[in-house]
C-alpha cells in the first residue's frame, strides 16, 4: 500500500498506515516513522502547482503522503479547514509569501497563523487529521503536553473545540512571558485544560513522561513535533516557497531554517528527496549551536540548553535529526540503533566510528551556521532599514546566516519566518527603539484572559493525575 511507514529502530521492518503513524506518533521500539520510500513530484506537475491557491497545492503534496487512507474529498475539507482565511492572515490567497530582501535573499513568512509562529501551519492540519481519524475510528484520544510558550498556543488554537479530543497542557507557573500567557490563557475552556505548574519547563515534560510510565495513563497521546502528520505537514511550504522563488521551474532554490528539534529543516529535505529542486538546505542555529557543530564536524554532542532570544530554537538535542540519521546509514536500523544509542549512553557520538565524517550532510545538501544575540539585533536593525521589513529574533538567526553564506550566483536564497515580532517585543524595541505594532487579532490581547484559565499545581504527579481523572 502507497504512503507506509516503517520505524527507524526496527529491524524487522514492520510496515503501518499513515493514519496509524498519525495516532502513534513515536513509534514503540523508540524510533520514528519514515515513509518506505520518498514519494515523487515530477517538473510537469511543479508546472501545474505554480500559482494556485495554497490549499490546493497542499492537497496535491499531502495526498503523496496520505495515500489511499483518507479519501480525496475528506483530505480536501480537513486541509480547508485547517488553513482557513479567518485563522490565517491572508495576504492575496498566499498564507506563505516569499518576500525578497535585497541581493538575491528572500524572507518565506510561515508565521501567519493564528498563534504567529510557523507551529501552525502543521498543527492546524494535524488537528483536523487526528480528528477526522479518530471519529472514523470511534474514538477520543485524551493529549498531554508540556510547553515552554510557543508550542501551548499553537497547539490549543489547533485542538480548540475538535470533538474528539481532550488536551492537557502543563506549563511552568511564572516563567512564559505576558503574552504567551495570554494566548494559552484565551484559549481554555471546552475540550482545552491549561494546567500551571510550580517549577521549570524541566519540571512540566518530567511530569509528562513520569505520568506515561502509570498504565491508567499510558494511552495519552503527544502532540511533539516528531509525529510524522505534523513533519508531512510541513513539506507544501517548502514546495510553494520553491515555485515562489524560482525563476524558471527546475531551477535551482537554496533555503536557510531557524532549527530546534529539526522539524522544519526535515520537511525541507523531503521536499528535496521528492525531486523538488533544492539545492542548499542550511541550518541555523542560535547559541545553542549543537547541530552546527554536528553538520560541520560530525560530532553530535549533547549541551545542556542556555536560555535565548530566540527560545524556540533552545535545545539541547534534535529528535528528527534520526530521521536523515538512518538514510545517512543507508536505511540500515542496526547501525542507526547503535549509533543513537552510543549518544544516548554517552551524550555523544562522532561518524569517524562509524567509518564516515561531516561529508555526509553536504552530501544531503545541509549546511549549518549560528548566530548570537548581539547578531540578532543587528539584523533585525538592518533588515529594517534596508528592506522595511520587520523580522523576529529566530527569523534573525536565519537571515544571519543568510548573509554570511550569500545567495550562490542565479540562485535565490530564502530564509525561513517562523514567528512574528509581536512574539519577541522586547528584541524588537531593543533592534529599533519601538515594540512592533500589532496586528488586530492581538490588540489588548493580555486583557481578554479571564480569571482561572490556569489550573495551579505544585510538581505533584498525584494532583496532576486526579485533575485528569476529573476531567476525562
Ligand atoms: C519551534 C520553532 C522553531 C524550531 O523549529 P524545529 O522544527 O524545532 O526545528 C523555530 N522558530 C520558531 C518561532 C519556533 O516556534
């Protein structure tokens, strides 16, 4: 059957269903779905892609990876829904704009969703998805999630009022910054339960992953951003940013992503692995430079995580760096195994053990960069001045490193927007002396939270526990 999966651990190769892979999300031996092989999108239907409506193009690719589990006409709808113009500010039917900046450098905004970061435009679809597949099924899924600002909101908007499920969003008590609050705040009520914890971020995904070890729990599932629908969610945009920029079809498009978890970059090298023409994918990371140093020494080392100015790209490890991991050991799970597990026991692993070096990313088109603070502030400064475009802090990282590699000749060279300005104010009025204005959806947003959106606990698994009880 088109559109399988099979797990990056398992030796036996066991196949599933898109819409298993869907509800599972990791797989039960610890590895992540990846498709048996990578679907392909030829130059004539790129040709026949150019132009139309995002949720038309979205169907075509997305159908590549569904395949026969969720019919035509149902795909359709969960994708119109997802991506609707009331929720996305839509500029002329384009919910993902490529936005030139000056010496062959373009901006694609991917942050125009409702929470303003580009953790919609996956979770929006993933939501629908799950919903659609769980009533086909008959049943409702109860969701824990731990958030450290970002990931809550997008997750909420896209859940909010699905009739077959229940989310449970733990967050830490104090530590997520007025507006973030805010948007989690507005958001509760129905089938959403912000739940605020006394402690660190630490704290909330302890209590998450403790809470699954208890078999009366052990069915709740995730909505991280190794779920395989959220990674195939993503692979349209990179396919409109391409007929965006590119001058002629076939033409070669290089990109640069702001990463974390590697999410983004991944759906970025699928796009390339379908034959959309990519040629540079190009990691940018903040201080936290952990995949920097993996792409240009092939050492991937675990660093604990300092906090930033562009906090979504805070990690310490990349979960869906596996993912390009296992086609580097030529698909083989045994190796890959063995590879993740020597990181896993030793917080470190070199590919010189493994009888290769760092030529294997170049090898798959990746590069890597990174950025600091003080080089933030000043992109978003001169991108201001020069380009009249108002960029956030982790967008900054990308355009940093935009500039520093340099639009190779004849081809354009687009940095990944993934959140808006309103989302990082303090950077912005430190860049160019004002807070950003915001748009309208935002306006006074912090007065709209009523009064006990937050459930407070201490870090207690009991409390947590009996308030799902409660509420399931
Ligand atoms: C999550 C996030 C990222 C990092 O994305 P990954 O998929 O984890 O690489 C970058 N920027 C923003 C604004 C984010 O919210």
């Amino acid at each position: 059957m088109d559109g399988e999966l099979v797990s990056t651990r398992d030796v036996e190769g066991k196949r599933i269903s898109y819409t298993d892979a869907l509800l599972q999300g990791l797989a039960p031996d610890g590895g992540l779905y990846v498709p048996t092989q990578y679907p392909q999108l030829s130059l004539d239907e790129l040709v026949a892609l150019k132009g139309i409506p995002y949720t038309d193009l979205a169907f075509v690719v997305k159908k590549k990876f569904t395949g026969s589990t969720i019919p035509d006409a149902e795909l359709q709808r969960l994708i119109r829904s997802a991506y609707t113009p009331e929720k996305f500010d839509d500029t002329d039917g384009n919910i993902v704009p490529v936005i030139p900046i000056g010496n062959n450098l373009y901006v694609q905004n991917l942050s125009l969703g409702p929470t303003a970061a580009f953790k919609d435009m996956a979770l929006q679809l993933l939501g629908q998805e799950m919903n659609y597949v769980l009533s086909r099924r008959d049943l409702l899924l109860l969701l824990l999630g731990a958030t450290s600002g970002d990931t809550g909101s997008s997750a909420e908007a896209a859940f909010k009022g699905l009739d077959r499920v229940k989310l449970f969003m733990l967050s830490p008590y104090g530590k997520m910054s007025p507006f973030q609050t805010a948007q989690m705040g507005v958001l509760s009520g129905g089938n959403i339960y912000n739940i605020s914890v006394d402690g660190v971020f630490d704290d909330c995904q302890d209590l998450v992953k403790e809470l699954k070890k208890d078999p009366e729990f052990a069915g709740l599932g995730a909505v991280n951003s190794i779920n395989w629908g959220r990674i195939s969610s993503q692979v349209p945009y990179f396919v409109s940013g391409y007929l965006q920029a590119a001058k002629n079809i076939g033409d070669e498009v290089d990109f640069v992503v702001p990463t974390g978890n590697f999410g983004n970059v991944l759906s970025g090298y699928i796009a390339k692995q379908m034959g959309v023409p990519i040629g540079r994918l190009i990691v940018a990371t903040n201080e936290n430079n952990v995949l920097e140093k993996l792409i240009n020494t092939g050492v991937y080392e675990f660093t604990k995580a300092v906090k930033t100015s562009s906090f979504s790209m805070d990690i310490s490890k990349a979960s869906n760096y596996e993912r390009p991991a296992f086609d580097i050991f030529g698909r083989d799970p045994k190796i890959l195994k063995e590879y993740m597990s020597v990181f896993e026991k030793t917080g470190r692993v070199d590919f010189k053990d493994f009888g290769m070096g760092p030529e294997v990313f170049p090898a798959l088109g990746f590069y890597a960069g990174s950025s600091t603070h003080k080089d933030r502030v000043a992109t978003i400064k001169k991108v201001y001045a020069d380009a009249q475009l108002l960029i956030d802090t982790h967008t900054a990282d990308a355009v940093t490193v935009a500039k520093r590699f340099g639009a190779r000749e004849g081809v354009p060279l687009v940095s990944m927007a993934t959140a808006m300005p309103v989302k990082v104010e303090d950077a912005i009025r430190e860049a160019i002396g004002s807070v950003p204005e915001r748009q309208e959806r935002f306006k006074g947003l912090e007065k709209r939270v009523v009064e006990d959106s937050f459930y407070r606990i201490p870090a207690s698994q009991e409390l947590l526990k009996a308030y799902i009880r409660q509420n399931s």
